[in-house]
C-alpha cells in the first residue's frame, strides 16, 4: 500500500524514487515487522492469558515440561499479523509471487489455526487427526504448486537446479506440481516438529529465510544470476522484502519466546512459516540448498520418522524420545544448551548453503 502510495509520489517528487529499491523496502518492511512484533506482543500475551487461551502440555513430553503448562499459545497469530502487515504496506502486491506467499500464510495459518482452537476445545488436548490434517495440508500444497507451475514465466522457473555444477540442471515439466507438494508439506510438518523447545524454531526460520531472500535477490538480477550460473527469475527479487519482514517478526516475536517463553508459536505459526519457507526455495530454485541449511528441522522430521517406523516395525526406540531436541533433554542437556546449540549448527549449515552459489 505505501509502496504504491510512493511510485504515485514518485512522478511529482524525485526523492520518492529512491523507494524503488528493493533493499531499502526490504529494510524498512524488517523493521515494521520488527516494530509491530515488539509492541503488539504484550497485547497479545494479555489478552491470551485472559481468555485462558494456554498450553496443554503433553503427558507423553519430558517431565521438565510440567512447568510450562498454562503459558498462553497461538502466538503465531501476532508474528503473521506482523509480517503480512509489513509486507502489504511495503511489498508490490501486483507481484505474483508475492500473491502467491500471501496465498500459502492464509491457507496453512487457517489449518494451524483451526488445529489450535481444537486442541484448546476438547479435553483430550488433541487437534485435528493427522490424516485430516495432512489431507488438507496436500490440497493446499498442491494448490501454492499449481499456482506457481501456471505463473512461470521462464523455462528455468520449472527445473530443478542442483548445486556445485554450473550446467546440471533438471527439466520437471508438470513433475514440478509434484515435487512442489512434497517439498511444501515437508518443511511445513519439519518447522512443526521442531518448535517444542523456547525459541528452538523461529530463530532458523529467520536464519533461513534470511538466506532465501539474499537468494532470491540475486536470481531476480540479470546479471548476479548470470555471473553466479543461477537461474534469472523475474520478479523474484521482490521476495526480499517478504524475506525481511519475516526476520524482524521473528526476532519480535523471539523478544517473547526465548527461555522462559512467555508465548508458543502454535500451529498458527509453524505451518505457514514452513510452508512460506518452501515457496521461498521453490520459487529462486535453490530446494536442495534449502535442504542443506535446514538440516536441524530435516533432522527433526526424520527422527520422528525413523522413530515411528523402528517402533511399529520392531518395537525398538531409536531415540529416547522424538522429536530429536526430546532425546537430548532426557539425555540431560539444559533446555538453553540444546537450543542455542541447534542454532549454531543452522548457522553453519545456512553459511554452506550460501557458499554454494559460488562453488559451481
């Protein structure tokens, strides 16, 4: 909105030129994000704790869990109001991409939502059935993948682009609807798992989507994606200013969930934040990397996997308990230790991911 506002002002006012620039909107957007996280954060939490709107912590978790029962939850709802705020008053909305991410938050916001108030209803402390809920996060998924197989402007938008050689890359053709769904579903359920622990999550996310937008950036410039042999994808580049907006309402909303937390993200959060963070990738064409820097949240979802599987299949327990960050805290690690660890393991790997661009 303020940014048309701007191109308007821009054709009587030089000055007003200079909001043309995708940094300077990216920075801006960051620090209203950030703004807004921050100030509206004790409103929220009041007003949570006032509705009896609290976590219902799990029998099944860690003993140390006990004492975080009653902490208000569905506090992704004031990090997505953050961000979708800053991003419609400093994103162009006429850039389908960013239509699209738009699109993907309200779906999987919806879904997490829906999953929370369900929980909170019935005693049992239970949401959506898995099945129920995987079914929905599928026809969303396809439909962010669709949507984004038909707005391909160019040949490269569709392929699959692996990292360390310059001249491999993977037509998919409508295979892309495919691979989109499965990467969307999996970073979505991944950020999910993941955030058990005070700010185990977000701060990946915004690590993450940090280095998505300096990806995005670089593939949506003619001339950084030639020099670097990355797809050119016009368009991309306004990615940057839904990249920055999402760290500075990460790190508001971190203001409050760092140990002791005061809020949980919920599903209200994890799910779309994941599944905007697949976009993110599937959009620069840089999935795999992706992968690379999300190593902690891969390593979440496969040890719950693996921890399933072994169980059903031999009644064995690879770990002590699942998710993975469980298996350290029974282990005997502190709560702050495994997180802040978690964090710098995302560092480096975020940290590879990037050096990728130039190892080709």
């Amino acid at each position: 909105m303020l940014f048309e506002l701007m191109k308007f002002l821009a054709h009587y006012y030089d000055f007003f030129q200079v909001f043309n620039y995708i940094t300077l909107r990216g920075i801006l957007s960051a620090l209203t994000a950030l703004a807004i996280a921050w100030i509206g954060g004790p409103i929220v939490i009041r007003l949570l704790a006032r509705r009896n709107i609290n976590e219902k912590i799990s029998t099944d978790g860690p003993e140390t869990h006990g004492t975080k029962s009653g902490t208000p939850t569905m506090g992704g709802s004031f990090l997505l109001g953050a961000l979708l705020i800053s991003m419609f008053l400093w994103a162009d909305l006429m850039n389908t991409y960013i239509m699209v991410l738009f699109a993907t938050i309200i779906l999987f916001g919806a879904l997490g939502f829906v999953d929370d108030c369900l929980k909170l209803l019935r005693q049992s402390g239970k949401g959506l059935r898995a099945k129920t809920k995987f079914i929905y996060q599928i026809i969303f998924a396809t439909a962010v993948a669709w949507a984004l197989y038909s707005i391909a402007a160019v040949p490269e938008a569709t392929t699959l682009i692996v990292p360390f050689f310059k001249n491999v890359a993977i037509p998919l053709g409508i295979g892309f609807v495919f691979w989109t769904m499965v990467v969307i579903i999996g970073s979505s359920n991944a950020v999910n798992l993941t955030d058990g622990l005070d700010g185990l999550a977000i701060v990946p996310v915004a690590m993450i989507g940090s280095a998505l937008g300096v990806i995005a950036y670089l593939t949506g410039h003619a001339v950084f994606a030639n020099y670097l042999y990355i797809p050119y994808i016009p368009g991309s580049g306004e990615l940057v200013v839904f990249c920055a907006s999402l760290a500075g309402a990460s790190l508001g909303f971190l203001w409050y969930n760092t140990h002791p937390a005061e809020i949980f993200m919920g599903d209200t959060g994890s799910l779309p934040l994941g599944a905007a963070l697949a976009v993110l990738a599937v959009i620069s064409r840089h999935e795999i990397v992706f992968f690379l820097m999300s190593g902690i949240l891969v390593a979440e979802a496969i040890s719950v996997m693996a921890q399933v599987f072994f169980y059903r299949w031999k009644r064995f327990r690879v770990f002590k308990m699942a998710p993975l960050h469980h298996h350290y805290e029974i282990l005997g690690l502190k709560e702050p230790k495994i997180v802040v660890r978690f964090w710098i393991i995302t560092m480096v790997l975020v940290l590879a991911g990037l050096a990728t661009l130039k190892l080709r």
